[in-house]
C-alpha cells in the first residue's frame, strides 16, 4: 500500500470529523478510504 499526504481545507477537515464519528472510524485517514472505495465502487 502506498501511502500519500494531502491538505485538507478547515471545512473539509470538520466534515470528514463528522462522517467519522456518524460511522464509527478510529480516524479520518480511514474515512477517506472508506468514502473514496464507495464512490469508486458507483462509478
């Protein structure tokens, strides 16, 4: 697995906090994935 770092904006910072405590993830690197498989998986 590759690992890469990005910049998030404040807002999108607070989203992603909010997406993670709805689903229950440890941390928002694993929110990201998690969004980012399901929008793949749609496409």
């Amino acid at each position: 697995m590759k690992k890469i770092t990005i910049a998030i904006s404040e807002e999108l910072e607070k989203e992603l906090e909010r997406e993670r405590k709805e689903r229950k993830f440890e941390s928002i690197p694993e929110v990201v994935r998690v969004v980012l498989s399901d929008y793949f998986r749609e496409k």
